[in-house]
C-alpha cells in the first residue's frame, strides 16, 4: 500500500512541555494522566542539537521572515 492510504500518524516533538513538579515526584512520570496535544505542522519544527541545527533553523527563519 501506498503510504499516503495509511492513517496520520503524529510524534511528539518536544517543542513544548508542561510538567508539574509534584507529577514527576508523585507519579515518577513526565507525562502524568493528562495529556494535551499541540498540533505543529513539519515546517515549523526544526531539531537543535548542535550549532549546525542552529545554523540551519536561523537561515530557515530569515528566509520566513524576509531577511537575507
């Protein structure tokens, strides 16, 4: 099958968490029993583990935004 008739599938990104500290001591757990989504579409995600990926999401930025 063609991957376009598969369902979506999404992944968390790590752009955005919110954590309380008392359900990381509580429940030993990152995540807890409540989880809320933030749709991101893929262009607006850039990874950052290095000064290259730095590089690449500044340059990626001011061409978004007009700058040269």
């Amino acid at each position: 099958m063609p991957r376009q008739s598969y369902p979506d599938v999404y992944a968390q990104t790590g752009v955005l968490d919110c954590i309380r500290a008392k359900t990381i001591l509580e429940q030993k757990s990152t995540t807890g029993k409540k989880i809320a989504y933030f749709f991101m579409e893929t262009e607006d995600t850039v990874n950052i583990d290095n000064p290259l990926d730095f590089f690449v999401a500044e340059a990626l930025m001011n061409r978004r935004l007009g700058n040269k």
